[in-house]
C-alpha cells in the first residue's frame, strides 16, 4: 500500500490481486449499487480464456461477491435503471450474441433477442426443395454458392456454415438441420444506455444497441419493444450516448470502416460524419468533447459536429480508454491504457498524470465503488484487477505540453511608474537635444585629439612598453619586490613576433646616482625566442636615508640603433629599511 | 447511566474534556457516540451521516465534538478548526472495509501531521469497528495496516468494537480515562 511515484502521490493502492482470472474490456465493465445500500458494485461480463468460462461476475471492496454462467461471449454491459419501483435498484444488461440478458437482484429476469433479418428468397426456395428431397447436398452446395456470389441479401448462418463443411459431412448437416425454418440473425457489436425522459441519476433508462448489420435501435426499458432504429454505413463498434430519448439526444458512434458517425433525435441517418485517418480503437466523450484514440496511437479532440479540435501523438498503442468523471469536484478527463503498461490521464490535450501499471491493463472504469467516489479500477491483461482510490487532496495542474509560446511570455514585467525627475529630463532632452549633441561632439573630438597627441609623443619618445619596430616586435614589463634598501627589479621580455627570434639586444638603466646603486647598470639581452617570457632581474640599492623615492628609466637597446627599441619608467617605491652602511 | 458519565463521576472532574471522534464515513462514530451519551439521550434510530457533520454534547464533565470525515474533503477546512480546541481523539476504522483501509490510513496520517496535532502529546484511541462482521480484520491487521507502530510521540490504544451491542467500548474508555487522568496530574 505505497505510493508510487510516478503519479505524484495522486492515488492511494487499495486492492491489486494479480490473480484474479478476469478478463474483460471496458465496454464490459459497470460500476452500480446493486443493492440499494449505497455500497456500489463492481459488474463484469468476464470473457474468460478461450471459449468457455464465460460469467457474470460482481465484486463488493476486494472480495468476489457473486458469480454466474454466460452462455454467449459479451460484447458489452451496462447497469441501467428499467422501471421506477421502489427501493431503486438498477438491473444489468449483458449484450452477447443476438441477444440482451437482463439480470435484476443478480438474477436473470428477461432475455431479449434481436428482430431476424430478411431472409433471401432463393436461399428459402432451394432449402424448400431439400426438404422435399428434390436435390442432394452436392447440388445445395452448388446452388447455395451461386447464391452467395450475386445476392444481395446475404445468406444465412446456417447456409454459411454448410458450405464450409467437408462433403462428407454435408449429408449429416442437411438432416439435421433442413426441417427447421431459416432464420438470419444479426449480434450486436456494442450497448450504451439513454436516459428515457430525465436526466436525473436514477431516471428510467433505454438501452441503445449496435448491430454487425450496421443498424442502431433505441429500446424501451420496460416493454423491450424497438422504440427507434436508425442506419449506418458500417458495423459499429465503439459507441456514446448522451441526452433524453424524449428530449434530444446524441449517439456518437465510431465504425469499422474507419469513420465515426454522430445521429441525432430529427433524423435515422447519421447527422455528422468524422473521417480519421486511422481507425478509432477508443470512444470517450467528456463534455462537449469527442475524445478518440486512433490506431496510429494518436488521441484527437471533435466537436460534436465533427470539427477537429486538436491531435497528440502518444509513446505507444492504445489498449483501452475510460471517462474520469467527478462530478463532486467538477474534474472530467480521459484516462487512456497503454501497451507499454501506463495508464495516462489527458484533461483536453494536456497529460496531468501517468500511472505505471504492472501488466497491461485491458478495462478501465472510473467512479463510485463501495463508498469512494473517485475510484479507478482497471483489470489486466494477466487477469489481474486493481483498485485506486484517488487521494481526497489530489489536484492535477494543467500543464501545456503542447508547443506554443512559452508561460513566461504572458508574464507581465513589473515596469516602475514614471517619476517627475524622468519626466523633467526627458523634456530637457526634448528641448535641447541639438546643443547637447553639439557639445558631446566637441568633447569627443578633444578626448580623440588629446589621445592621438599623447600617442605620437610615446611614439617619438619611444616611451611604450610596446616595441613599434616590425623587426623587433617586444612586449615588456617591470616587477619591483622588496622593502628597501634593496630592491630587485625583474623585467619580463617577450618577443611577440610568431617565428622570428630577436638577438643582440641590451638593457640599460637611467637614474640618479645620489638616490640608487645598482650592481649592473648595464646588461646584454640572452637571444629570445618568440612566445617565450625572459625573466632579467637586477639589484638596487637605494642610497639615501631620507625616505624619497625617484623613477628609474629603463631602456631596451639593439646594437647599431641611437634610439632605444623600449623605455620604461619605473616608479621606485620608498625605502622603507635603513641602510646598512 | 452513560459510560462517560460514569467516568468523569469517578474522577470527580470539574472541566470539561473536549474529545474529538474522527473516522471515515460509516465507520460506526455516531453508532458508538449514541452508545458513550448519557442514556435518556440515546437516540434509538441511526440514519448514515452524509457530507460533513459535527455533533456536540456533554456529558456532566466531557464535551464531545464529532466529525464525519468523508466526500470529497470538501468540508475539511471547516472541521479542522476544531483540531485546536481537542485534548483526546477518537479515531473508528470499519475494519470490514478493506478497500477503504489505505484511505482511513491516509485521512490518519493528514490528521497526525496538522500542526494543531503534530506536536502535542494527546492521546488516541483507536476504534477497530464491526467486528462482529463476516471477514472483518483483526484489531492487530487494522492497526499493522495503520502502522499505528509509527506513532511515537502520542500515547495510542486499539481496541476492536462491536458498537451496535456496545462490545469493547468499555475497555477502550477505561484506557482513555487514565491517559486523562495522568495528563491532568
Ligand atoms: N455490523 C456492525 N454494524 C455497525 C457497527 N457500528 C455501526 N454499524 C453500522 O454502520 C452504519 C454506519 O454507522 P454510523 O454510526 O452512521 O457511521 P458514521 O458515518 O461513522 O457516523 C450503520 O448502519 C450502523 O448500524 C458494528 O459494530 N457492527
Ligand atoms: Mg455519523
């Protein structure tokens, strides 16, 4: 019973029994107070494994309740209200087959098959004549098959079946079977329900029904009579229903020919039509939003007339997709499982959350169980069931994942108010903006003048540190260190020049000779390589006692030059010891 | 006479003690409340209480409060203002509820870690309810599912209940009134 991480600490884990043997699809999951205690129940049509083991199965807080045989797979379930006795409990429809098994109290109460079909005449005639035994099974064969190529009334399943038998079982099939009347029978593919004049929770409910035949019928609650049957231009698999049959309603119906088809109240042919470009494998609507997983593992938002809103692109295959609906906190989204075991929670477009689940889940139901309003339950590919219970404190934020401008852009900058002293100036500027060009003009003309003159002086004095004689390309600094009397100069050559080296060079010093001693005034300049940095140190002394202190002129000189290369003044720090002699 | 009368007669106190008695939704708390009121206030009928409610009475010497903690938290803030003023707490877990067990452990542990709670030493009795029920868990599960091992800075008891016959309340009392009784000396 931890939290895990992923989803933020949203969900507290109640139950997970990864034995649990069910195997179902949402379609065949309901959530329902069964027996009128405010306790609700969890209904599943079970699958099972193979083809058998298929039951009815209702669970109450972690334990199996009830159980009972199906004997047809389900294609789908609801929990609906059918009458308005009293205490009001809802009864349970299970769709399997041709047929609607409706359960009430747990146990079976009514079973409704759906109206045959139109049976090919052709197809009557020749079973007619087998019966009075006027063609062998090889003719029937023969007969049934040319039939089948050009009717355009299908054939029946029992011709069907015939013709996929082996000759030699043929006669067999045809004894048994030619006495009774053909039938053709269509299943249905998928069962929503349809509030029948209320919108209220517990208001009288129809049953809506699809059809491998393409047909959609509206049936009454309480006479199982066909109160509406609408057409399709294909089989569908995935339906919503929403509204009052006697008011207005909608049913959003996704097909196996790729499209999803909106009907409406007014008329029997689809109203609105959504093409996608893959086929849909989930059908969610949350408000007015038609939220649909794509095969291309992509969920897209319609309006309900079709218009498409927006489409994201998901990190793997859709399995299944639920409503998360609360009302007691005003939150609906869309929980969508994963094949890479995850089940994400989308609010529009935005994912506000990501549960990581241990299996694949395959069903996913969101609401009121036992007690807990917010309550997901979602069964596993392995058969195993889950139960979260989504925290009290919970929120989920709406983070944009989508591209667009980022957050900080609509943050608005806390620009100060503008102060009379700005005011001021900027009028001042206003006014005198020429005289105050004009004279910043001038002082630039004089700063540039005053800088060419101090550099065409160094230049003639050779007084940079900076040689400017292209043959011999010098940089040049001076370190003084010490206290006084002694000092020791260091001046750090470098020949700056990219391959050439410079030779014949000497340094020499200019100072007052009742201030300073030096022990070599004089001192000839080792050959430099280019790049490198030529420590040359020297001894001063300083002379005088009577703590003043002068330059020292320093003077790079190559042979065969009057004028030195590099001059340095080195303002000599004042002695701070006392001499010793 | 009501248990808690009997109580504060033997202590022979004169303040009032202000429990608070928390729990989910249906775990039983007006069930056992009705059982500790003086007994010409015993109230026959017991309707679920829905949303959020507080009820307050008084015995001669001890005044209850009681929360309902259940919906969606909506009310929470309201009911914490009463954390205050509380010097005991009695905590009911329906221990046939087993879905619904990490939800009373989460409601615990939010309530352990108000800061009207979090730092004073007020004792907590723990209610393991219904368990006269088929399947109900053992005082000893509810509080290993609790980790009721966890609290360390408050004194703690469980005992298990049956309040619709009143079964174990009284033990549960007795160790609530020493815990008082010590905390006034
Ligand atoms: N079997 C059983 N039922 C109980 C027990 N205590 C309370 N109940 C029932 O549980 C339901 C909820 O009790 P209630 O006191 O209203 O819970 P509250 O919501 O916490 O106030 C009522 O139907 C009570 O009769 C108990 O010890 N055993
Ligand atoms: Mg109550």
């Amino acid at each position: 019973m931890s939290e895990s991480g992923s989803d933020g600490g949203k969900w507290l884990d109640a139950h997970y029994d990864p034995v649990a043997s069910l195997y179902t699809f949402s379609s065949c999951v309901d959530l329902a107070d069964l027996s009128g205690d405010g306790e609700s129940r969890l209904v599943v049509g079970d699958l099972g494994s193979g083809s058998s083991g298929m039951k009815l199965k209702v669970f109450r807080g972690t334990a199996l309740m009830s159980e009972s045989t199906l004997l047809d797979l389900p294609a789908g379930l609801v929990a609906f209200f059918m009458d308005l006795h009293e205490p009001r409990i809802p009864a349970v429809a299970v769709a399997s087959g041709p047929c609607i098994y409706v359960y009430k109290n747990l146990r079976p109460y009514f079973k409704f098959t759906l109206p045959s079909l139109e049976v090919n005449t052709l197809e009557q005639d020749v079973w007619q004549q087998v019966r009075e035994g006027q063609i062998d099974p090889p003719t029937l064969k023969e007969m049934l098959e040319s039939i089948r190529m050009k009717a355009d009334v299908p054939l029946s399943v029992r011709s069907l079946r015939f013709l996929s038998l082996d000759t030699s079982d043929m006669g067999e099939y045809v004894q048994l079977h030619k006495q009774q009347p053909i039938r053709r029978q269509t299943v249905i593919t998928c069962i929503g329900t349809l509030k029948k004049s209320t919108a209220d929770e517990d208001g009288v409910s129809c049953l809506v029904i699809g059809t491998e035949c393409s047909d959609v019928y509206i049936l009454d609650p309480e006479a199982f009579i066909v109160l509406y049957k609408m057409s399709l231009p294909a089989a569908p698999t995935l339906m919503d229903v929403t509204g009052q049959y006697d008011v207005e309603f909608r049913i959003t119906v996704a097909c196996r020919n790729g499209n999803i088809y909106i009907l409406r109240r007014e008329s029997d042919k689809p109203k609105y039509c959504i093409e996608l470009a893959s086929h849909p494998v989930g059908l969610v609507r949350v408000g007015k939003i038609v939220v649909v997983g794509c095969a291309d593992e992509s969920l897209q938002g319609f309006t309900q007339k079709g218009k498409k809103l927006w489409r994201i692109v998901l990190p793997a295959p859709i399995i299944t997709m639920a409503a998360m609906d609360l009302p007691t906190r005003g939150f609906q989204a869309v929980l969508v499982g994963l094949a890479n075991c995850e089940v994400q929670l989308y609010r529009e477009k935005n994912l506000l959350s990501t549960i990581k689940t241990p299996d694949v889940v395959t069903s996913i139901c969101f609401g009121r169980y036992g007690r807990e309003d917010g309550t997901l339950i979602m069964t596993t590919k392995g058969g195993g069931l889950m139960v979260k219970i989504l925290k009290r404190t919970a929120v989920f934020d709406d983070r944009d994942s989508s591209a667009g401008p980022p957050l900080a852009q609509s943050v608005r900058l806390n620009v100060p108010k503008k102060t009379k002293l700005y005011v001021d100036q900027t009028l001042r500027e206003r006014e005198n903006g020429l005289a105050m060009h004009r004279a910043f003009q001038m002082d630039l003309s004089r700063l540039r003048l005053a800088a060419a003159k101090a550099y065409v002086k160094a230049l003639e004095s050779s007084l940079t540190p900076m040689s400017s004689s292209l043959t011999e390309p010098l940089k040049m600094n001076a370190v003084v260190q010490g206290l006084g009397p002694s000092f020791k100069l260091t001046l750090n050559v470098q020949n700056t020049a990219a391959c050439r080296p410079v030779m014949n060079l000497a340094v020499s010093f200019l100072y007052d000779e009742n201030l300073y001693r030096m022990r070599n005034p004089y001192m000839r300049i080792p050959l430099l390589v280019p790049g490198l940095i030529y420590p040359i140190e020297t001894f001063v002394e300083c002379t005088s006692d009577r703590g003043i202190s002068d330059i020292i002129k320093v003077f790079i000189l190559t042979k065969g030059r009057s004028s030195p290369l590099l001059t340095a003044h080195i303002n000599m720090p004042v002695s701070e010891g006392l001499t010793l002699n | 006479m009501g248990l808690f009368d009997k109580l504060a007669g033997w202590l022979g106190l004169k303040k009032e003690v202000n429990v608070l008695c928390l729990g989910l939704d249906n775990s039983g708390k007006t069930t056992i409340i009705n059982q500790l009121k003086p007994t010409n206030a015993q109230a026959q009928d017991i309707v679920p209480t829905i949303g959020f409610s507080i009820e307050k009475f008084k015995t001669s010497s001890l005044s209850f409060t009681v929360f309902d903690m259940s919906g969606q938290g909506r009310y929470r803030n309201l009911w914490e203002h009463y954390y205050k003023e509380g010097q005991a707490i009695i905590f009911v877990i329906d221990s046939a509820d087993k879905l619904r067990m990490v939800v009373a452990k989460e409601e615990l542990d939010t309530l352990l870690n108000h800061p009207d709670i979090k730092h004073r030493r007020i004792p907590i009795l723990f209610f393991a309810n219904k368990m006269d029920v088929r399947d109900a868990l053992s005082s000893v599960k509810v509080s290993q599912l609790l980790c009721l091992e966890n609290i360390k800075d408050k004194p703690w008891h469980i005992c298990a209940t049956n309040a619709l016959k009143g079964e174990g309340l009284q033990e549960g009392v007795d160790w609530l009134q020493d815990q008082i009784k010590t905390m006034r000396t």
